[in-house]
C-alpha cells in the first residue's frame, strides 16, 4: 500500500464535498483526517456522511494538527490567498481551487509565501486532467499534429449561474474563461502575447446590469504564430459544451463532448443521441480525482506540481487583460497588465 | 468523345424512366433512342420529358432496329426471361433489371438464348456498384480484414409495397431479400452452402394473407467456415436502412447510412441528424448511374459484364432455399433446390 | 448514512478482487469484513491491498460469522452450486458470479436450497446494469420502440482466454454467448421458443481440438413473432465489441462501443477514433458496481433481487439447446432441454 | 418540359467547364450554345468534348447572338467587371463568378451598369447552395435555434494555390474568406459592423514574401450582438475542410464534412472513418447545379436572383476591412472601407 497522507479540507461546499468523497474512498494513499467551514453545520453534514473524524469551524484547527501534511482549500475566493499563506506558514503542501485571487498582487504574495515556506502548491485546474485534453496534450508533444496552427476552445456552461454569485464572480473572464486561458496555454506549451475579446448579453439582461457579460468570444497570438480562440456562453440548452480543438500542419484533433450513453434513436423524427454530460460535476468527475491523486503523488514522491504557481497566475493576467480589451475594443498585449 | 453505342429502353415504368434520364444525359457515349412501353403513354410521357426520339408499344420496333446494340429491359418480372430470349436472337447486348425470372428454368432458358447468341448479359444488381459496397468489397480482396469470419447485412424498406404487388412478388426472399443474396455472394466472394431463414408478419396481416411474410432472418453457411445473417423488414419508421457489416481476422468494417446532410443539431431535447435517404431511388442513385455506365464500358470493350448470368440465377436460387428453409423450419442446403 | 450489511467474498481472483474493491470503497452502506480463498495467499494480497480484517482460507469462517448478511461468490464455476446451497444452510443471502453450474440438475439443487432458506439470490449477469443496455430496456418498456421485432447483440472478446480455461469452460454457448442468452431475454421480456446454432472455428484450431468453436452465429425465435440474433467471435482484433440493437414498429435503437475519449483525429490517412475499451473490466465498470450496489439495497429493502435464480437458470438452457443445434445442424425448442 | 433558355459561357477554364457540362446536361431548361475563351483552344475542347455548337475566342461573338438570354462570366477576374457591364449593355441576363472586382469603384460601376439595363445579375456564390448550409438557413428562418448568438465557420484548404495565383489573388481574405463572409453574412441574416483579423504566415514562406498571409482568424461583431468567427487555412492535410456551427438561444447546429462514403474501418490501430471530399469541385458539386439551376428559374419567372449584386459587394468590403484590421492590429468597422 501507499504511504498514507493526513489531509484536511478547508470549505464544505460543494466542491469541497467532492474532494471529500474522492479522498475518503478513491485516492489511495490519502487519508482525509479533518473538514473545516466557517457554517459548522456544512462541515458536519459532510464529515457525517462520509465518516471524517476531525470537523470544525475554524481552520486553524486543522493547520494546527502536526499529522496533517496537505490541505485542500475550497474555501470561497475572496479567502484563498490569504489562507494559502497560511497554510505555507504552517508547513502544509496545498491544493487550491482556483483563481488563488482576482487581484495579481494578493496572488503574488500567496505566492511568495509558498515560495518561503518550501511547501507545494497545486491549483485546481482540473480540466488538465481530463482523458480527452490530456490525450491532446499528448498527440501535441508527440509531434502528431506537427506545428499548431489554431486552437479552438468551447466552453458553454448548462445555465448561468444566480445572480449574486455573478456580481462578486469577477465577471466572465475571470471567472468562467480562466479555465479556458489555462487550457490554451497548457496545450499551446506556450504564453500567448495578445488578446482581443468580444462580448455581449444575449442570455439574461441582469447580467448586464451588474457589469458582466454572458457571451464572450476572444482570439489570443502568440509567439510563434499561432491563433486560438475560445467562445464562452452562460446558458447552452443542450448542456455543458466543452469542446476542443487542435489545428496542426500534420492534422487536426477534436475532442467531443462526453455523452451518458452511446445510444443512437432513430425514429420517424430523426436520429437522436444523448446531450453532453450535464455539468462539471457529471462531465470531469475523474479529472477531479485524478487532479487529486496527482497531488498526492508530487507530496509523496517530491516532485513539482503539475499545476503551478505560475499556472495560477498567468490565467488571471489573461482575463485581466480579455476583460480591458472588451472594454477599449482594442488588442491587449499581456504585457501591459501589471 | 467516346464512341457511341445506341441503346432502346423496354419498359418505362419507374425504374425504366430513371435509366432513361441518366442514359439520355449522364452516361458519356451512350445515346437512347427508343423507348417503348405496352402502355403507349407511360413510353410517350417520358420520351417527352427527355426528348427520347423513338416512341413505341411494341417492344420490337427496338429488337428491329439495326443501330440499337443495346436493350435495357426494365418491364414487368414475369416479361424478363422472353424478353431476355428474343433481344439475344436480334443479337442485342442485354441489360435486364433482376430478378429474370422466378422460375430456375425459365432463367436457364433466357441464359442458354444468351449464350447461343454470343451476346453480353448483365443483370440489375445496382447496389455492387455503390461507393459504399464497393469499397468494403476492396478492403476484403485487399486482404485489409484478413479472413472474413462474419457478414451481416440489414435491409429494411420504409415502407411495404402495395398488397397486389405483394401477391405476385414472389415473397420476401425473392423479391426483396434477393438484393441482399446478390450482396452476400459479392462480398463473400463464395457461394452460400446452407440457408436458414425465420420470419414472422409482424408490420401488416394482410401480406400474411397473401400468403408472405415481411419479417425475415437468413443465416446462411458458406464452405470456409464465413457465417453470414440477412436481415429484413418491409417497414422502418426511420427510412430505407441499408448497412453492411463485414467481421474478419484482421478487423471490421461497418457502411452506415447515407444521409441527405451531415448536421448535427443540439435542443434541449438531444442531439439530432439525419435520417437516411428516403427510398432506393435516393440512396442509390449514383449506383444506378454506375452500374449502366459498367455496361457501356462492357460493351464498348468487349469485356465481360460485371454482373453475369450466373449473378442473376443463384441469388434466385438462394431465395427458394430460404423460402423452404422457412416452411420447413429446417437449414436447407443450396444442393437441394434444382 | 445507509444501514450497513456486513458482506464476505468468497474466491479472490480477479472478479472477486474487483468487487472486494467496490464493496470496500465505493459502495455505500456495504462493510466488507472478510475474504476467503482456497489459495490463502490470494485471498492474503486482496486483503493487505484493501485492507480487508477478515482472511481465510476456508470459506466456512465466512459462513459461520453471524455478523455476515451476505456473501460474494466468486469462486471456480464448479463449485457455485454447492456454495450456494451451503450459504443458504446458513442463512447468508447470495451474490452469484454466472453461471451457477453447467448442469440444470446441479441449478436446480441450488435454487431449492435457496428457496428452502428463504435468502436472496442474485446472479453476477452485470450488463443488465451498464447504462446503454439499461436504457434501451426503458425504451422498449416505455413503448418508445413499438414492438419489438429484431433484436441484435453483438458479443465478441479482444482475445480468447487460454486453452486451458476453453477446456473446462462448457464451451462458447455457455461462457461466453450466456451473458448474450441473459440479455436477450432481459430486453425482449419474454422467453425464445427455439434457438438454431452455427459455429466454426475461425480464430484457434487449438479451440478446435479441445472441442469447441470460437465463432458463432445463433438465431431466435420468440413466442410473439420476435426473432433475434446473437453473434460471437473469441477475438475482435479492433477489442471488446459489445453492441445491441432494438428494432421495432416504431423505431430503432442501437447501442454502439464505449470508448476511452471523445478524440476525432483527422490525419492524411483518414479520420481516426478511439478503439472501444479493452476489456469487460474496462467496459462494465460502473455495471459491477451498479450490480452490487442494486444487491445491497435488495437486501436493506427486502425485495426481490433484480436477477433471480430463474434468470441464472433460462440462460443455461438456451446454452445447451444452442450448443445441440450447432451439433445436429437442426433448430432446436428450448423445451426439448431438460 | 420547361421553356428553355439560351445560354452561353464565357470563359472555358476549370469552372467554366463545369458549369458547361452542368448546363449542357444536368439543368432542365437550359440550352448551352456558345462558349468562349480567350485560349480558342480551351473553348474548343470543351466544346467538342460536350457537344456545344458555338466555339468563339471574342466573347463578343457571344453578346451579339440575338437568341442568347443569359451569359455566364467565368473568366479571370480582373475580366468581370468590364464583362457585365458589355453583357448588360447588350441586354443579357448574367450570372458571373466572384469577386465581380477587387476594387469597390469597378464594382460600383459593374453594378450601375446592371441597374441600368434592367438585366439580372446573380454571383457565383455556390455555397449558399449546399444542402447542409441551406438547411442551417432554414433552422435559423425558422426559429429552431433561437435568437442567434454565435457563428462559426471554418474553411480550410487542402493545398495552397500556385504562388502565381497566390499574388495576384488579392489576399486571403478577398481570395479564400470571401466565400466565408458570404456564408456569414447568408447565415446571419445581417450586416456585420466590425471585424478584426489575425493572421499568420505557416505554411509557405513563399506566401509572405508575396505580401499574404496563410493563416487567418477573423472575429466579427453584428448589430444585434451576434459574435461570428472565421478561420481560414490554405491547408489541411486531411482535405477540403468546411464546417459551420451556429448557436443559438434555443440550440446549436454543426455541419460536419461530407465523405465519400460512411464506412468505419475497426482495426487494431483504431477506428477510422474517410476523409472530406477532396476539395471544391468535389464537395459542391451539388451547389454549383442548384445554383444554375435558381439561375435559370429566376429569369424564367422574372424574380429576383438568389444572390445579387449587393451580395457581390458586401464581401469585398469584408474583406478589404480585414485586411486593414490585420495590418493594423486593430479592430476595423465596415463603415470605414469606402
């Protein structure tokens, strides 16, 4: 059996549930020692269902606990640098969700605190982990597609989020492209230099009034010439559309959408085949796991993150700068966020 | 230009008025000049449409005329074996629409009349020369799926035929499942040994009553060990289904059906494409073109057809092996029918 | 929290090993307390890998724990039908891996044994709960097909299993096509009334000479005019090809491969994807567990078991009657099987 | 039979050929009787290879024949403008290929000339045509998908033209993506206001040095918000690619390829389906006919042409604002180019 590794889990939403199910029962070598919220309540219900001995209302509790080498933060955003210095204090390795934060320099000083401690930290990238993008990855690095010419990313969520969640989200591009910039970049192998975006609000005229956008179509070049772009909608009637597509000067891949089913119903009314998977939940499940089982790996094994730092922060810059090029109509070069 | 061979059209009922279309303008080096039809008006209507010169009632004045070299016997069934007979005696090359005759003599008959007179003889078996069939017939004589363990071949019609054309059919195995005989032999490349066949009336008790079925299953048995299954039904709700499956040492093959567009379109309600081209005129209709253009060739280079008379006694064989295998409940070898 | 049955394997060979894993951790509600093998040493690694408390060599301490609901049975074929007869005796409900013995008489003894107890019995026949073929069994059940007059199943294994298991396996109609006997009859909802065989050895002349066949094509005939036909190869060199197709007077429904991604790769030689999952393991993950977790809440609810001692037994009477048409070349009445 | 029009074709190169052999058999209604070419040769192989009497080297020859109704302009395109004003001037009905004109002054003039004759004038934009596009049109018209919110078109090569071809073409995006700006402007149902382009040169070197580019994704923004992307390639190794997807409110539609057939090959090495017809003449041939054929039924029934003049300009300011938004770096509205 694998060295076991004592984790807790700061934030018992439904995220954190997740992480807590994945780590009770299906990462091996993890043992999920505490779950922290500041609504106890949330923390107890998760620990009770799952069977977590240590639950408490204030993380300190568990960054306290000597036996507890890594914590998983799922808190919300606003807290996430701040407890990541935290934790670097405490000598524990992190996993954070992402963004660690919306503004670059809280980003860097939980970043720096890291650095300082000699911890390690993975971000929540979980889409680099799913069988399809990874798989392109692959094709990518192995030269099967020769050059890369053009990226395309889909990314459509099923519904919009509530309203509430959208005006402190960080709007479209910081909250719902980055995981899309991050894509781009971890296939690209590379940085992109310029971004220009287009938006609108075609869905929900709410979204508009609190300053966000709820379609967005942004190009992105870089160094060596290649062009990507990524599309973003809140509300796909058919499901989460998450599709990939990779243009090289030996061939092309398309990663589809994962499906429940692999019926086809032919009818009088036509042939019909299951929508996508609902949501993230459904679709990236075991990029969730295998996120995690990734993490426990690099702890156990001393290797870097296959998620950085760095990777936290870059997709930030590109939303920054997505977000100023929507605003001014005009290319950004990345270089100009500071 | 290539040289020109004159060809007369007996028969212009439908399938005699789709030949006629694409002989007078789609087949380089064939020119129809007559067409004639024991209803005069039907011969006139479409001599109209495709300004065809000659116009007649009596299928003779063709046979009579010196240029035409070639006929294309597109009547009735029961017409086929003494037309075959008379056209071979005016020495014409003969295309004759399957099945000859229903009768094994009559059909030795009408291919003793051939051979006596030295003319060329190629039967309807359009589907051989679909781009879809064909190339699955390459891929087994290029060796691609190895030995072919299995066939499979599903041939379902939109719809039944009229019950009086049901009644002088000669049943499902003669008159509709004799395409798919035909398609088994091609792929094969060998002759079925054994055959046997359920079915059941499960779309329409009145073909039940006229003594048919329009549910049918043939496994037939061929001497290398190949299996092969043929199923068929008189009616699919989701159109004209056409698909050849073809299962070797070496990998597999599967046609799927043609579809008038490839979209794919997402609702709320499931992903949606096309269902197939409605009926054989849709689907087949480039093997129609193909097929003529075969004989042409044949003609013009004194090569032999590439459906033979063989090609047209056997699948009939085959189909009264099966109608016994029915009666019987019994496998019937190929032997037995004489 | 759900109630907690506590559970014994028994036999830790691969299939035991496989759902050890799942009752340990993925099922909710299960406790799995013990293990046992004739090959201690298998049963030892299963439970030092799992953490299991209970090892033995000797499956009685498994049945002589009061603490124990319910067994596993994952031993050799042969010994299925005493284990279950002593499970019973002691008053344990049972899960049975498929087949439950080769010989009626010997299912038989069981099934009364069983009956005599009044525990519960399901039988390992796991597609019934993959996705795919779940929902098409709802789509028949909900009419969306009409009647049903064709059903297919395809059925064919990435490789054969080693000559020495073909020996004692009861031949491909009862290892291999009974998981297809089982399908069918769980889609059509009805018995057949006749089965006829064919078969050839194709892919290993040593199958030949153990005295089995390696491929087979075989045809059913249902009470209400439903004809159905089931084909197997003992190796698909393209991998595990599990596909079922419904047809019916209303339309059509068919089941294609699972495969690992959504991946289309478009290169200069064709348009490429991925090759169904390797093998039963890979495909029918989530149907084990779905098994499984289906027999815990039979157990928690007390309810009939999903698959019964009836389902264990029809298949195996539709095996013997396939294997005597393949022999005397006749289509045989499953009645005619004692 | 339909009253027939006189036409004749001026020009005898790759596609003036093609819709010579189209007219000459493929287009009820229409009689071709002339064709010129500057190369005499070129008319007069065409001419003998099809049939058609009148074989000029003035186009001249053609205008002047009282009889002709319609001419169709398929010479070089530096050539149309000043033809359809000759052809206008003589009072025939025109349908010429695209672009009219590189330069929006010739044409203007080309058009005023057309205005002034009273004549038809339709432009060869095929596409439109397509049985897939056309059907994306009608889910659009009738509301299937909602209000629109993004389109997507992708239009790849699968090689490079001559580099001769290259620098007189005009540029990629008046070259190639003007087909592109048609489609969206068609889909769309409207005029865009802003367009920005990126692009790149990686493909041929040779390509830059003649002043163009290779490799081009263009943004556009409509009034109503709707966002559109276009992306060009001079070369896709695996052929002709030509996709649109359209999303909307209330779905989304994907025209995926055509093929030449709908097999799928299982080896060991995948699963592999044909590769999109090879390239233009391939993939639209169907378009090019309906295109006639609406061509000739507009000047039968005196009604507008499917595509007209303003639908000739259009896409050059298109592309003349890409261009300048691709030298510039920033985005360009319409109303910019004069």
């Amino acid at each position: 059996m694998k060295q076991e590794i004592h984790v807790g889990i700061i934030g018992a939403g439904r995220i954190g549930r997740l992480h807590a199910a994945h780590l009770m029962h299906r990462i091996e070598g993890a043992r999920l020692t505490a779950i922290s919220d500041v609504r106890l309540e949330a923390a107890q219900e998760c620990a009770d269902q799952l069977g977590i001995p240590g639950v408490f209302q204030d993380h300190r509790r568990i960054l306290d606990d000597p036996q507890v080498q890594a914590v998983v933060i799922c808190s919300s955003t606003d807290t996430h640098a701040s407890l990541i210095a935290e934790a670097a204090a405490a000598g524990k390795h992190i996993f954070c969700e992402k963004p660690i934060a919306l503004e670059l320099k809280r980003i860097d000083e939980a970043l720096a605190a890291v650095e300082a401690a000699g911890v390690k930290l993975q971000v929540g990238f979980n889409r680099r982990f799913d069988a399809n993008f990874r798989r392109i990855w692959e094709l990518i690095r192995e030269g099967t597609l020769g050059d890369i010419h053009m990226l395309r990313i889909t990314s459509r969520d099923p519904a919009p989020p509530p309203i509430d969640y959208v005006k402190v989200s960080g709007g479209i591009f910081l909250d719902m492209m980055i995981h899309d910039f991050d894509m781009v970049r971890y296939l690209a192998g590379d940085e992109a230099e310029k971004v220009f975006a287009v938006g609108a609000v075609r869905i929900d005229p709410e979204i508009g009034r609190a300053g966000d956008i709820d379609t967005a179509v942004v190009t992105l070049q870089f160094a060596d010439g290649c062009l990507a772009t990524i599309d973003n909608s809140r509300r796909a009637v058919y499901g989460y559309d998450q599709r990939v597509e990779a243009f090289g000067s030996k061939g092309m891949v398309n990663a589809e959408n994962e499906v429940p089913t692999r019926l086809r119903l032919s009818t009088g009314e036509g042939v019909r085949e299951d929508l996508p998977l609902y949501f993230f939940v459904e679709r990236y499940t075991e990029s969730y796991l295998a996120e995690m089982r990734a993490f426990m790996d690099c702890i156990r094994d001393d290797t870097e993150p296959p998620v950085t730092g760095q990777d936290a922060r870059v997709p930030v810059v590109m939303g920054k700068a997505a977000r100023l090029s929507y605003e001014q109509n005009r290319p950004v070069a990345l270089s100009e966020i500071q």
